[in-house]
C-alpha cells in the first residue's frame, strides 16, 4: 500500500517533470524522499501503530461472572505446500494462546466459560479457521464442549455481526474480546455497531524500530496500521451515507 502510494506519487512527478513543470515534479520528488524516509527509518509506523495500540497496553485484570463468553478473532490460516495441511497462520498464534490462559483462569473461578471462535475461510484454503483453531484449542487442553466455532465470517464486520447473534443466544453476562493489539480500536467499533462492549484484551503488540536507514519492516507495518485506519474510516463514512445495518442498542435483542 505505501509502496504503492509511492510509485503513484513518483508517476505524477515524472509526468510533471515530462511537462517542463519542474518546481512541481522536484516538490512531489522530494516529498516522496521525506515520506519514504519517515516511513522506513520507523516515524510514522511508531505514531500510528501508539495511536492505535496505546489503550490497549496494559492487560485487564478480569472479575468473571456466571456465564462468559471470549470471542477470539481468526487471524487466517495457512495450507502447507508439501502436506497439504491447513494451520492457524503466523499472527493467530498470540490470540490462540492468550484465549486459552483466559480460559482457564475463567475456569479457575469456577464460572462457566465458552471460547467462541470467529472467522471463515477468507483466504479459500479448504477449511474455516474457526475449525483449524477449534483443533488448536483442543490440543492446548480446551474442553471441545466449551468451544463454539462460527465459521462463515470473512471479514472483521462479519466477526462482529455474526458473533453479536451467538453471543444473545449464549446470554454471555461478560464479553472479553481477544485480538492483536493493532486490530482491537477497529474490532471495538464495529461491536459495539451490533450491540456487544466486551473487555478488550490484546494477544500481541506490534512497534516500529528506529532505523538510521530504511528498513521493509517499518513499511510492512505501516501497510497495516494504514489498514487499520482505513476500516475506521470507512465505517464512519458508512454510517454517514446509510450504508450499514441500523446500529444494535446494547441489551436490544
């Protein structure tokens, strides 16, 4: 996406400098040498990734009730190439964990507690991750009976509209909501559209590193912070243009 918006800015001035406007072209190209910079060297990807993640920094600590629910959020799978088997992808693992040490110090208190898993078959590997990660959850202790698998959701306003159903059906008394820090501002947002305020709690924290010089990292995270705000955005324009489903009160059914 950056490197994109780049390649875009970097046309327009060598179009302009085609057409002899060269106070224009050597604007846009230096601009795009700052910005390159900013982004690489880790000023950009730093503001934006705080601005996101900074609520969301220090854990909660949780008084469960008699009936919860932890939504965990799918985070893709992969298929491998030579086994043709399909697993939790790279970034899923953090919430697959981080749901199941919620799980049990839920079970601890002895309140009843379910973990349902968000997320279909988004990248069309076979199987949905709310199954893959089913099996995970299995393999780390999590009673199988405790887990409810909602498979058809592809997106993270699918995660929400889909999980607000099961989540009435359930009467969950307390929601947590367990995602990567980076993904949890956009998440809360789009719950609380359908009706659903949980505990937010991040599986894992993403931070720029300060580079002298430019490193793909930085601009990789940017890419997803960008990503990020972008669903933020486009939910509010939604909501200005009537697009979206009529917003859900809290405790309407």
């Amino acid at each position: 996406m950056i490197i994109t918006f780049l390649i875009l800015v970097i046309t327009i001035a060598t179009a302009f400098s085609l057409l002899k406007w060269r106070k224009t072209s050597t604007t846009l190209y230096t601009l795009s040498a700052l910005f390159f910079l900013a982004v690489g060297c880790g000023f950009v990807p730093a503001y934006l990734l705080d601005n996101l993640q900074s609520p969301y920094d220090k854990k909660p600590t949780i008084q469960w009730s008699k009936q919860n629910a932890i939504v965990l959020l799918g985070a893709g799978t992969e298929k491998i190439a030579q086994t043709e088997n399909i697993e939790p992808g790279m970034f899923s693992f953090g919430r697959l964990f981080e749901s199941a040490a919620l799980y049990n110090d839920c079970k601890k208190s002895g309140a009843n507690c379910k973990i349902i898993i968000s997320g279909g078959d988004a990248k069309y590997n076979g199987s949905p991750e709310a199954l893959i990660y089913q099996e995970t959850l299995v393999q780390l202790g999590i009673l199988k009976d405790d887990i409810i698998p909602e498979p058809n959701s592809m997106n993270t306003w699918q995660n929400a509209q889909f999980t607000s159903t099961m989540l009435r059906q359930e009467k969950a008394d307390k929601v947590v909501l367990v995602s990567s820090g980076i993904h949890l501002r956009r998440s809360l947002i789009y719950f609380a559209h359908f009706g659903i305020n949980p505990i937010a709690v991040r599986a894992d924290y993403l931070d720029a590193i300060p580079s002298t010089l430019p490193l793909s990292y930085n601009i990789a995270i940017t890419d997803f912070a960008v990503h990020e705000y972008i669903g933020i955005a486009r939910y509010h324009v939604y909501n200005a243009m009537g697009w979206n489903p009529t917003r859900t009160k809290p405790g309407q059914a």
